[in-house]
C-alpha cells in the first residue's frame, strides 16, 4: 500500500512528547509480596507442608504396611 498523501500529515506530533512509564510491574511485585506475606497463604503453606511431613514419616516408619517394599527376586536379577 503506498500513502498518495505525506506521512506526515498523520503523525500525532505530540506522540513523541508523552512520557511513557512501566507502573505495572513495581504494582505486580509489592501484590506478590503482600499476597506471599497474609496469615491465610502462610497458614495453608504450613498445613501443606505439615500434612506432607507426617505422610512421609508414616510412609518412612510403617513401610512394610503400606506394601512398598521392594521383592528380592527383582533384585536378584541385576547381581
């Protein structure tokens, strides 16, 4: 496509003057610090992780119940 008319009789000439400024990501960082640092994510990320520490205390102490144990005719094989 070709302009008949100067290109330049379009162009904002105040386009060049308007100061552009990134405010989204300094907004993003201080909602992820204050998201990461509320009681209600802190209280379920401990839960998480308690849940998890008893599930592999259990899983570590009572292996033989949970029949995870690993059969000696499968090892046998790699001698």
């Amino acid at each position: 496509m070709h302009l008949e008319i100067n290109e330049n009789a379009y162009a904002d000439p105040n386009a060049e003057k308007i100061h552009k400024s990134e405010n989204a990501i300094p907004k993003l960082k201080i909602f992820c610090l204050k998201f990461l640092e509320s009681t209600p994510f802190e209280s379920v990320s401990l839960a998480t992780i308690a849940v998890y520490t008893v599930f592999l205390l259990f899983w570590l102490v009572h292996e033989e119940l949970m029949n995870y144990a690993i059969d000696d005719t499968i090892m046998a094989g790699y001698d």
